[in-house]
C-alpha cells in the first residue's frame, strides 16, 4: 500500500472527528444555553406572577385606604350641610363617579382620574427583589346612586385591579374584579357600646371600671375613665377619652396618670387601643325630640291624654303616640306578629303589627277593634316608632324578629323585665369567665332603641336578677342606672347583659363593690356586649344620630373574580 495515501486517509479521517465533535460539541453549548435560558425564563415568569399576584393583594389593600381611609376622611372632615348637599346632588346627576373623585382625597389630593367612564387610580411602580411590580384600579359605575333616605345615600361600584409583575423584562398580568358600595349617611350614637359626656354620677361621684365590667365595641368619655384592681375590667373594642390621664384606685389613694394601667395594681385589659386626649364628640342630635313626636303623631292632632295610633280612618299615617305616663309591654303572639299593650290610665290598647300582611289592629280592651292597612312606622316608613309624652313606668317583653323599634319617652323609661330580641344566638359561659361567648344579634332583622329625653333609663327594683337588655340606650339628659343600687340589703343582683350600646349624659351607677375583697355586694355588675351591626352602620329607626356623616363600605371582598392576563 501507498504510504502517502495511507497518511491522507488518516488525516481526512481525523479531521473528519474533529469535525463531528466540534459539532456536537457546539451543539451541546447551544442546548445549554438554550436550557438556560428557558429555566431563566420559566423562573422570571414564576418570579413574575408572583409579583404580579402580590401586587393584587396591594390592590385591594389600597382600594380599602381609599374608600374607607381617604373617602372617609374627607367626609368626617367636610361641613356636614356640604356633604348632605353634594351627595344629594350627585344622585339627582347619577354621576357616583363624581362624588368618588371629589371625595376620594388624601391631603387634599384627588386619587383617582375620569377617564371617559371610568375612574382610575395608578400606584407607583414598587421594586421588590429581582423585579417590580405595578397596580391600576379602575372604578365604574354598577348602577345610579340612590337617596335611601333623606340622610342616607348608596353609591354602587364595579372595580377591576390590574397588576403587572416585571422580572428582566419578562411581565406577568394578574386582574381582580368585583364590585362594591359605598354608603355615606349621618353617623350615629348608636355605634357606640358606652357614650358618656360626662364619666361619673350626677353628683360628681366616681364610678370605677372592676373586673365585674366588661364591654365589647367602642367607648368614647369626653372625660376620663376610672379603674380599679387588678383586672380592671375587660374591653375589646376602641377605648377613647378626651382627658389626657385615667384615674386608678390605687389601693384606695386614687391617683391620675397618662398610662393604660397603674403598675400591677390597677390593670384593666385593652383588647384594642386606648387613646387618651382625643377630640370631644358632642352630645347634640339632628333628630330632635319634636321629630320622633312628629314621625309617631302624624297628622293626628287628637286633644288630652291616650293611646293614639295616627290614621285617616282606613290607613296609618304615622307611629304610636301615648300622652301621659304609661306601661308597655312587647310580645310575639301565635302567628308570630309583634304585639304592644299599652296601659295608659285606665286605658289599656292591644296594638298588632302583621308586617308581612302590611296590616295593623288596634284593640282597646274592653272596647272596639280596629283595623288598618300600614304599619306604625312613622310618617317616613322608617321603622316602628311609638313615643310617649310623659314615662313609661314599665317597659320589658320581646322584640319581634321582623321589627325594627325605638321607644321613646319624655321622661324616665323603667325596665321592670327583661327586653330581648325574639331572634339573636345566646351567651354561652359566665361573663368574665374563661370560655365566655357573648350573645350576638348578627345577621338578624330584630333592632331596638331605647331613648329617654329628659331623664333616666332605669332597670327597676322587681327587674330579675341577671337581667337581659337588647338595644341601644340613650338617655340624652340622663343616665342608665339601677333603682336602689346600692341596696346591700338586697345585695348582688347579678350581672346586666346589655346588647347593644349605653350613650348618656352622665354615668349611672349599677352596683357597689368591697373595696378589700372586691367582691359585688350590691346592684348589678355589666357586662355590656356590643352589637357588631352598629359598626356596619345599622341603627334603630330614628335614632338619634350627630352632626358629622360617615361612609364606609364592607363588601370590597365579598365576590371576587381572579383573572390571569386580560389587559
């Protein structure tokens, strides 16, 4: 064989591996690279959503700051009649947009833009580890606005929340949709579980927080509380004084101090805050007393004392009007209406509300039956309304589960039974005991408010012991009490359940305690429940309410679609 051409053979064949292999060897290279960069990019786009997806929560974060922060706000902080005329405004206009961009201010800086037929917001561009993250609200209207009364205004929202997440330009898109309804309407005492303009008796008297004392829900003095022993009594919802100091008992040598306990000797337990030297809230009504006269008399102009319920002979025109001192009594019957009797004198009327046959009869014993279409809701169908010129010197029963009530009184009203809502869930375990869950009326239609104009609420001295209020008590020029409270005689009668809210003038005295043992040896202890449909802006009909408005909505989250990309 040819040496030279043995050689060249070689050679080709050598060069020809090489060749092979730097081809698959390139080819390796490039599926390397290419396997990385589809890993880089997967993890980009995983980074992404999850940017964009912790974005939406931001979202909805933010759309919660402001309606229920910024909107908020602004209305606290504009001139009442301002508000009442501009929301009125933007509902005779059906522009809900407009009362969102105008309202909707933090710092006095609108935060969202119209832009044709919608109103949207833009967040900042956020920087969060290898990537950013972006988030767009944009707010549509679902329907008109609506006047729910003259002081009540709904504006109904569609919202959508668009976040883009951006890793090395790699950009994931995530969209929230929903819808929502901002309610602005003249805030009310009844939110409160305890008002007090002034924190003591009438007679300048101290009245100390012990741990036979425990109240859920808001509080407010436009003085200073008062706190004895350690526990000091229980409280889970916002605490707020004006005064900037709380008195402690201190063992007898009571002392003021700008702190939430005095060592460990008075210790009251704050499940919320405790704020000392906020703003006084002033104790006025817009409802005034001649309006709850007004919505319960109607046109009825009928001369000297009675029971009237207002008519035109065939229908209702108003409420339950009683002129002279009284008792009333509530009750469910049979066929499960609502049902006052009502002695006024010597006259004693059976009032029966059939509210889903919108018929109401009135039976005077011992006399004619009457019977009318409408119920004895005032004359702005708000609720049921019964007002009496004078006292009720005897008020206890059940509150039907359809009804919404406010008994109001000229003078003094005297619980003499328990007075409780046919439909709530009730307490499990002892008040103040481990494993104590309170009574609660959520979810439910029953409501009742109990005002005093011009004096006390009383819970009488053949009341029960452990004695049951649902409602929210006012006492405008008064307070809520006990009869003979410190009757040591008597003794302990136990705890009052209140359901509901305490707004007084003063604060009533329920019981006394020994100051070595610290045990009740008189009266009532409280156990003041508050009623969670107060701070959704639920109020007894024609409840007193303050001079500020409120809005507020509690649905952002309800019905909630989730949507990758789209935009």
């Amino acid at each position: 064989m040819n040496k030279k051409n043995t050689k060249g053979t070689v050679l080709i064949v050598s060069l020809m591996a090489v060749t092979v292999l730097l081809i698959l060897g390139a080819m390796f290279i490039v599926r390397a690279i290419s396997e990385k960069a589809a890993s880089d990019r997967e993890r980009m786009l995983t980074q992404a959503f999850y940017l964009a997806d912790g974005g939406s929560q931001v979202g909805i974060n933010q759309m919660d700051v402001l309606i229920n922060t910024n909107l908020m706000a602004t209305v606290n902080n504009t001139n009442p009649q301002v508000i009442a005329n501009d929301a009125a405004g933007y509902v005779a206009s059906g522009d809900g947009l407009g009362f969102l961009i105008q309202y909707a201010r933090d710092g006095g800086a609108a935060q969202f833009i119209l832009n044709g037929a919608q109103a949207r917001y833009t967040g900042s561009v956020i920087a969060a580890g290898s990537g950013t993250y972006q988030h767009s609200i944009i707010v549509t209207e679902k329907g008109n606005p609506i006047a729910v009364t003259p002081e009540q205004w709904d504006f109904p929202y569609y919202y959508r929340i668009e976040t883009t997440g951006t890793v090395g330009g790699v950009v994931r898109k995530i969209a929230l949709t929903g819808d929502f309804t901002v309610r602005v309407q003249r805030d009310n005492f009844a939110r409160f579980a305890l008002f007090t303009d002034h924190h003591s008796l009438p007679s300048g008297g101290t009245v100390w927080f012990t741990s036979r004392t425990n109240f859920s829900g808001p509080l407010h003095t436009n003085e200073r509380y008062s706190f004895a022993f350690n526990p000091s009594g229980t409280f889970d919802g916002m605490v707020t004084q004006h005064h900037n100091s709380a008195r402690f008992h201190n063992g007898g040598s009571s002392i003021l101090s700008d702190a939430d306990q005095n060592a460990s000797i008075d210790v009251p337990v704050f499940n919320s805050d405790y704020e000392r030297g906020v703003s006084e809230v002033n104790l006025e009504s817009s409802v005034q007393q001649q309006d709850l006269i007004d919505q319960a008399r109607g046109t009825d102009t009928t001369p000297g004392n009675g029971i009237f319920v207002a008519n035109n002979g065939s229908n209702l025109i108003g409420g339950i009007f009683v002129r002279g001192d009284c008792n009333v009594n509530m009750s469910v019957n049979g066929s499960g209406n609502a049902v006052y009797t009502i002695t006024q004198g010597a006259t004693t009327k059976i009032v029966t509300v059939d509210i889903s046959g919108n018929q109401t009869t009135v039976q005077t014993v011992a006399g004619p039956i009457q019977t009318f279409s409408g119920l004895p809701d005032g004359v702005d169908d708000v609720g049921t309304i019964l007002y009496v010129d004078g006292a009720i010197s005897s008020l206890g029963g059940t509150v039907q589960r359809d009804t919404k009530l406010t008994v109001a009184s000229q003078n003094d009203v005297i619980l003499t039974n328990h007075v409780m809502y046919e439909d709530y869930t009730p307490a499990v375990g002892t008040p103040g005991t481990p494993g104590y869950v309170a009574p609660h009326a959520d979810d439910t239609n029953n409501m009742l408010g109990i005002v005093s104009w011009g004096g006390d609420v009383r819970i009488g001295t053949v009341a029960p012991d452990d004695i049951n209020i649902h409602g929210s008590v006012m006492a405008r020029n008064g307070v809520l009490t006990v009869d003979n409270y410190d009757d040591t005689a008597v003794g302990s009668r136990g705890v009052t359940t209140l359901l509901g809210g305490s707004i007084t003038q003063f604060y009533g005295a329920f019981g006394q305690f020994n100051s070595v043992t610290e045990q009740q040896i008189s009266g009532y202890g409280r156990n003041f429940v508050y009623d969670n449909r107060m701070s959704l802006g639920a109020a007894p009909p024609y409840f007193p309410s303050m001079r500020t408005f409120i809005a507020f909505t509690n649905d952002l989250t309800d019905k909630i679609t989730w949507q990758e990309g789209g935009f």
